[in-house]
C-alpha cells in the first residue's frame, strides 16, 4: 500500500505541475475563503474529507464548522503522536489542500525527520516549493527523489518542469529528450515530447 501511495502522489504532482506549465508560467495567487475552498464541488473524495458536507448542503456555517472541526483534531492527533507518520501526513495533507503551504512544509519535514527516504513526501513537498514559485527547493527535493530512485520517470519529469521554469529552458529539454529517448511509447515519454514542443513554441 505504501508503494501505491508513493506513485499516486507522484502522479497527482506531475499532473499539477503539467497544467502550470502549459497554461501559464506566472503564478496568479489569490486569497480564497474558507467557504469558497472548501464548497461541496471543491471537497476531495478521500479519507479525510468524505464526511464534509454529507449531513446537508454545505454552507457558510455548517462547512466552515465541519472543516475547523476536522483539522483540529488532526493536529490534535500529529501533536499527541509526533513519531506516527500516518498521522502527520493527513494533517500536512489537510494543511496543503486549505492553501496552508507553509504549516504543510513544517508537518512534511517532521515526516522526512522520521523517515528519510519517503519520496512520496519529497514530492508533495517540491509540488509545494514549485507552487510558490520557490524553484531551488522544489529542484532539491526532486534530486533527493532521483538519488533514492534514480528510475523515477515522474521525478525525471518533474525535474524537467522545474528547471524550464527557472528559466533553463535548454537544459529541461536535454531531461525530456532523454525520457523520449527511454520511454517513446509511454505516457510519459509522451509527455515530455509534447512539452518540448511547447517550449519550443513559447522560444519562436
């Protein structure tokens, strides 16, 4: 179970990373409410959030009250069980999804203090770094991956992603090209074809 974890948020940040890319190299950050984060289309279908908002509709009152409730208790539950990494991660999961990158970063980094070679964090922590705009440290942290599993292709391409959005455009397409050189007939060696191509796009 903890492989499957591993890759499913290592598909969930290339994705994420993916549109950023493609869609817009700036970051148009805006302050979100509670309300608005947290309506009914925006709730995620997974552990911690499946009984949000199933009593009644949600609203202003109800949500916001359901919401504050469930991130208390589990930073509730990480602070009486600081060594229990299961429950770090969803409260560091929770703190993400409410746009609380910074909180997030501090619950990660005690998981990493515990378990240094869970990659399945270094990928939620260099989505975060790369969705402030903090390149170096998202770049960090998918090295670290590529030292533990140097045949990540997600990392690989991750790292592509990041470089091209400091600004190295030549040296992303020298990672893409290698992974279309490996993986021509995979998804993600596909991928990287297409985003060679909008680079390309975005140099003429």
């Amino acid at each position: 179970m903890k492989l499957k974890l591993k890759y499913i948020y290592g598909v969930v940040a290339v994705v994420v990373i993916v549109i950023l890319i493609v869609v817009s190299q700036s970051n148009n950050s805006s302050d979100t409410s509670e309300e608005e984060m947290i309506s009914e289309q925006n709730i995620p279908n997974d552990d911690i959030h499946k009984d949000l908002g199933q009593t009644k509709k949600p609203g202003k009152d109800n949500v916001s009250e359901e919401f504050r409730h469930r991130m208390e208790m589990l930073k509730k539950a990480a602070e009486e069980n600081p060594r229990d990494t299961l429950k770090l991660r969803e409260y560091a999961d929770l703190l993400a999804a409410s746009h609380m990158q910074k909180q997030a970063i501090e619950y990660y980094n005690k998981i990493l203090s515990l378990s240094p070679r869970r990659t399945d964090v270094m990928f939620s922590l260099s989505f975060i770094y790369y969705s402030l705009g903090q390149f170096v440290d998202a770049q960090k942290q998918t090295e670290k991956i590529l030292e533990i599993e140097p045949e990540n292709t997600n990392a690989m391409y991750n790292l592509g992603a990041i470089v091209a959005s400091s600004g190295n455009k030549i040296k992303a397409k020298e990672i893409w090209q290698k992974l279309v050189s490996l993986h021509a007939d995979d998804e993600i060696g596909i991928k990287a074809y297409n985003s060679i191509k909008e680079l390309d796009k975005v140099n003429n």
